[in-house]
C-alpha cells in the first residue's frame, strides 16, 4: 500500500462497499478508505492529520 491515490473521477455506484479502517503503513498510523467491491479503489491519510471526534465538538 501506498498513501498516494488519485480521483478517477467516477460516480460511485451501487456495487460498491466502502468501509474504513486505522492501518499501519511505513510503521506509522494511517485512515485507511476502500471500496472492498473493486480492486485498487483505497485512499489512505495519516493519522496525524485527520481530527478526532472529539475535536468536532
């Protein structure tokens, strides 16, 4: 896995199953978003730049 990904530009349809999880890549902490209905369709972010839930109170 790498944390660079670009927009294909596509609707996302009915088939997809998006889901997200903490993942560990390099050694460090990323969130991690994929479409698990195709291949190659994940974005990842590192942690230390995605805000908490409790920051958006």
């Amino acid at each position: 896995m790498t944390p660079e990904a670009t927009s294909t530009g596509q609707q996302v349809d009915a088939s997809s199953d998006i889901v997200a999880a903490i993942d560990e890549i390099d050694g460090r902490s990323h969130l991690v978003i994929a479409d698990i209905a195709r291949d190659d369709a994940w974005v990842a972010m590192s942690t230390d730049r995605t805000v908490t839930l409790d920051d958006c109170r």
